[in-house]
C-alpha cells in the first residue's frame, strides 16, 4: 500500500506481518490500517483474516448471559469501614461583576 506522504508499506496475509511493524497484527491478530486498505483493495472480509474469538459469535456466547447489577454502598462500606464522607462544600458563586 503506498500512503498519500508515499511511504510504501507491504502486508504479508499469510504470514500476518506488515512493514509499518505494528506487533497487534502478529500478537493479537487485529489488523493495521494497511492490511484493511489491502484487504478493501482485493474486496475481502477484514473480519476472514482476524482470529476466531474476535467474532461475532464469540462475543454473543461471553455475553448471553446477565449480569447482575452491583450494589456500590455495601463496596464502599467494606471498603472505607462504614465512615461516611459528607459532600465537598460548595460555594454558589456570585453575580455577574458590577460594570465600571
């Protein structure tokens, strides 16, 4: 892929590199910005050429089931030792100043 500053970078599919070096290609299977442009050249899915648990259907079977809201006093008592905290005191701000 040559840039609109003409730095010409080379993505390797096969072997999930590019010479921009990003490593979350490689590591973490997400594409850089040159493989998708690559990929939208040739008319393929950016999503054929990511790992499995980034799908869909991974995200669909982490999440089918509820979870439960947390009751942040009983958090904050454990916490602090049932001490109650007042609020910061506030102080209304006055009036737009008198003009000279």
């Amino acid at each position: 892929m040559t840039q609109l500053n003409s730095h010409i970078y080379i993505s390797d599919l096969d072997k999930r590199t590019c010479t921009c070096s990003d490593v979350n290609y490689k590591e973490n299977g997400v594409p850089c910005s040159h493989t998708v442009s690559h990929l939208a050249a040739l008319h393929e899915q950016v999503i054929d050429y990511m790992l499995a648990k980034l799908g869909c259907e991974n995200w669909v079977t982490t999440y089918q089931e509820n979870v439960q809201p947390v009751d942040l006093t009983i958090v904050y008592a454990q916490a602090i030792g049932d001490i109650r905290i007042a609020p910061l005191m506030y102080r209304t701000p006055k009036g737009r100043p008198a003009k000279k």
